[in-house]
C-alpha cells in the first residue's frame, strides 16, 4: 500500500514536472534574426544597442530625422509581437519615416538579435519599450516633446501598459491588441485541447506566478482608462488570433474621446491596403495627436 501510494505520489510529480517544461516551452518564443530588407530608395537603418533592465541590452534600428525633415522632428517607437522582430514592422517604419518621423524599432528580449532572458511577458515587453522611448527621446534632431509609439499585438498591448505610467508619449498607435490576457490565454489552451477548468485556470495562475503580475492588472482593458494621451485601436476585420471584438471592448473600456477605433479589411499579421493604411494613421496623428507641430509631420510621398 505504502509502495503504491509512493509510486502515485511520484507519477504526479513527474507529470507534473514535464507539464510545467512543456508549458515554458510552448510560451517561449521562437527567435526570428535577421535585418530589415531595404529594398531601393528605402532609409538605411542604424545597428544599435539600447540599455534595459535586468543588465540586458536591446538590438534595435535607428533612422534617424530625414535630412529635409524640419527640426526637431517627432520620434517614433515600434514595438513588435510576440515572435516578431524590427523587420516584422519595417515598411510602416518607411512610411512613417517619409512623413518626417525618426523611427526606432528595438527588438524586445528573447527576439531577433536582442539579448536573451529566463522568459518574455507583457510586462517585459513594456519595459523593453520603456527603454527604447527613453533612449529615442534624447537622440540628436529627435524631440522629445513630440514622443510616439506604435505596437502590434503584445507590443501594442505594451504599449498601452508603457502610456498608463509615464506622461511622455503624445499618442498610441496600438495594432491588433487583445483586450485581456485570460482570454488570450483560454484560446491557446483551447486550441490545444487543454479544459480551461481546473488545469486551464491553474495554467493562468501559474503564468501570472512566474510573470509577477495579475493578468488583472496588466490587461489592456485595465491599462488604457489609464493613459492620458489619444489612442488609435487599429484592428483587422478578419482577425483570427485576437477578434475584432477586443477592439470594440477596449473603445467601451476607455476614457470619452480617447480612443479611436480604425477597423480595415486585413487579418491579425498584415492588412489588405498597407499603404492607404499608414496613410490614415499619419493623418490621424497630424490632426489629433500632433496638431500643435502639424509641420513637422509630413504627408507621405
């Protein structure tokens, strides 16, 4: 009887064991190298090495303001998904750039040639793109009165996590985020097969252990009544990864006036009309969040 219960007793822990490898294994992100492909009369980008925390260090491209750009010229953040790197948001980093913005597009920790580190998660996404928007802001021709910052997905979502402590960024362009981490969450345990109850809920809480936050508290839907600054929601009408509906969730969820909800024909990784897209984005940016320096932000040519 002893033997039987010791041999349960270490079946469970084995089990339990490879579950928990399994599980860090399947949220650790593939990395994706290589640099952005600039193809002809497209900037050239600067290599460089931002500072985080934790004593790791960023890779990330530069361009810096057009050389016709009237100075200082606005500066913007690109923060890509989970799994992505710079080259992921490289041609809306060439429109922006165009209409008189230095862009930088860092490479958050565990992605494309950044330094590794024991995990990624929103919040470390946040944090990535905290240091970036501090190491844009005091470049040469950039000003910092006139921050920005754009991400897609989890970088979106971080984003807005970034916008809802600091008082430094004038807008946030966030693409195709998701409304909540529980929910994320239950859809790829439901594409996995795995029941949401128990071992899906202890999934979650064991996610939030190891991240150190409450999903709660670092939902988009928590974070985005916090910003201060205008917010454009961008979102992909046939978004299967995150639905279009997280989009009108995080609308409801903010401020009067503060969001805008822009929804155009596309999926969760790219749209149908990029460039009238960017377009729309630039102008947006021009008439609601820039208007004070509408000059230094050029129309795309």
């Amino acid at each position: 009887m002893a033997l039987s219960l010791l041999a349960l007793i270490t079946a469970l822990a084995t089990s339990g064991s490879l579950g928990l490898w399994w599980l860090r294994r399947s949220l650790t992100p593939m990395r994706l190298n290589g640099s952005p492909l600039v193809q002809p009369g497209e900037p050239i980008p600067q290599q460089v090495r931002l500072p985080t925390v934790r004593g790791r260090s960023l890779n990330a491209w530069w361009l810096p303001p057009p050389v016709d750009a009237l100075l200082p010229a606005p500066a913007m953040v690109l923060m890509h998904g989970w799994g992505g790197n710079a080259a992921s948001l490289w041609s809306a980093a060439c429109h922006l750039h165009r209409s008189g913005f230095a862009v930088l597009l860092p490479e958050s920790r565990n992605h494309g040639q950044s330094d590794a580190d024991t995990f990624s998660s929103l919040p470390r996404f946040a944090e990535d793109l905290d240091a970036a928007l501090d190491w844009a802001r005091q470049q040469p021709g950039a000003d910092a009165q006139q921050l920005f910052a754009l991400g897609h997905s989890v970088g979106a979502a971080a984003a807005l996590l970034s916008a809802s402590r600091r008082h430094d960024v004038r807008a946030v362009v966030s693409v195709s985020a998701f409304a909540h981490p529980e929910m994320v969450m239950r859809r790829w345990l439901s594409t996995r097969h795995i029941p949401y109850w128990p071992l899906g809920w202890l999934v979650n809480r064991y996610v939030e252990q190891v991240i150190g936050h409450p999903f709660a508290h670092i939902a988009p839907l928590h974070t985005l009544p916090q910003v201060t600054c205008p917010v454009l929601l961008v979102h992909g009408t046939r978004d299967d990864v995150v639905p279009l509906d997280c989009a009108l969730q995080l609308q409801q969820a903010a401020a009067a006036g503060q969001a805008t909800l822009m929804d155009v024909p596309g999926n969760h990784e790219s749209f149908d009309d990029q460039a009238t897209l960017m377009a729309d984005v630039v102008q947006w940016l021009r008439t609601t969040a820039a208007a004070t320096t509408a000059p230094a932000v050029r129309q795309a040519t």
